[in-house]
C-alpha cells in the first residue's frame, strides 16, 4: 500500500488549503493548557507538512516535529525557512516512525493531529504510538490527539467524494473512493488525483491508497493504560461537545501516569 507518495505530498498542501489550522492550533492549545499550564516544550508525532506545527511556534510553544515521509518534511523545510529567525528556532523538525520514534529528551505534551493515530490499523500499532509519546513525556505530561470516532462512521458510512481546488495556474481534482471493511473497523480510501496545469497543458494523475482505522473509546482507554497514560478528556473535535454518532471527529487527552 503506497501512501503519500511525492507526487501526492506535492499536492497536499493545495488540497488541504481550507483547512483552519491555526484555529485548530489554538483550540489544541487551549485545552493543553487548562491541565498543563505551565507547557512550553512539545512533541508532534505524525507533523506532515508541519502546518499545525507552525502555528504552535507562532503561539509561542518549542516544537520538535517528526514525521517518516521524507518528502512531507521535505516540505515542512521548505515553509519553516519561510519563518522569522526566531520563530525558525522554535521548530525541529526529524523524520521516524510514531509507532518506534524514541528521544533522549522529554517534552511537556506531545500532539498527534490530522487523523494520525487512525492509520495505526492494528492494536500492535496503536500501542506502539502511545509508548513513543509516553516515553517523551514528563511524568504528568499530556498526549493530545484527534480521531475517527467509531459510532459516528458506522452510523454515517464513507461515501464516495469529489474536491476541486486551483492554486495558481493549477486546477486539482481529488477523487475519494471508500472501502468499508466492517469487520476490521477499517477504511480503505482509494484517492485519485488528477492536476492540470492551465497555462502550460501538462498534467499528471497520482492513485494512492490509505487505509484508516476508526476508533472507540473503550480501545483507546485499553490500550492507553498498558501504555501508562490514563484518558482525562474526550469530545467532539473543536466544540468539546460529548461524542456521538453525529461527528466522525473526536479527540482525547491523555494524562502520563507513572514513569515508563
């Protein structure tokens, strides 16, 4: 299964320019601080192209980014560069595996968005994200984390989806076609993109597949605690509404419980 390819990396950014991340930053920033006051010092597992983590630096936090793609940090180089000197000092970013990533030194929280954790498909997976988050935390420190909540897919199933977006000369076109494999708790989202290039006339068409797992709540505080966390908050994704089958999006919060 081949997943965000370079030729679909390049495109990420175009596709996703709606997206409200400084919004989202601040609402992850919000509620870290209400348990963590004092926070400063953050650890982001799965970046991409470090648009959240840009917006951490630019409210005032210390990011260490990490993502295995290396034409998505290739990117998120490329848009640090473009920062402030000072703002550039307050963003590391590495490439690993948030399911294996370790580092000597511990962080306040750590942050994992966009989805990430749902393309940790199985339980050995899952389990191993959580640890590489508990293990770069400070006794006490917060893993905050967005997600598909089960219920709400199941009870509004994947369909099929069609996004326009034009940057520039570019015109883009994303077609979204799911798979739901029920038994597994799994999506396989087979995407389609096709980019034309209105001046020049050059084209190209990418085809990835991603498979995402969608998540419950009871699965997460299972799989928390063998990780030594324990679950202090969940809700709707930006409203902090209680979770139901009205909204795919959830988040949790989890609190570092003893040293690991």
């Amino acid at each position: 299964m081949s997943t965000f390819k370079p030729s679909y990396a390049g495109h990420y950014d175009a596709l996703y320019r709606d997206k409200d991340y400084a919004g989202e930053a601040a609402f992850v920033r919000s509620r870290i601080l209400k348990y963590a006051p004092e926070t400063r010092f953050i650890l982001e597992l799965g970046c991409g192209t470090a648009r959240h983590a840009r917006e951490f630096v630019r409210l005032g936090w210390h990011v260490l980014a990490v993502d295995k793609s290396r034409h998505m940090i290739r990117q998120a180089k490329t848009e640090r560069d473009r920062l402030s000197a000072r703002m550039r000092s307050r963003l590391r970013l590495g490439i690993g595996d948030v399911t294996r990533y370790r580092v000597r030194e511990k962080f306040d929280a750590a942050t994992s968005l966009f989805h990430v954790v749902n393309y940790q498909t199985t339980d050995t997976q899952l389990l191993g994200m959580f640890r590489s988050a508990r293990t770069s935390l400070r006794i006490g420190g917060l893993f905050m984390f967005d997600f598909w909540y089960g219920p709400a897919v199941r009870a509004e199933p994947p369909a099929l989806r069609i996004k326009r977006v034009r940057r520039g000369p570019m015109d883009i076109v994303r077609l979204a076609e799911p798979i739901h494999h029920l038994k597994r708790h799994c999506v396989e989202v087979n995407y389609t993109v096709l980019a034309v290039n209105r001046r020049s006339g050059w084209s190209e068409q990418v085809a990835e597949t991603h498979m995402v797992r969608y998540l419950f709540l009871p699965e997460i505080k299972r799989l928390a605690t063998v990780a030594g966390f324990r679950m202090i908050e969940s809700g709707q994704w930006l409203t902090r509404k209680p979770l139901s089958t009205y909204s795919w999006s959830g988040y949790a919060i989890l609190r570092a419980a003893d040293a690991r």
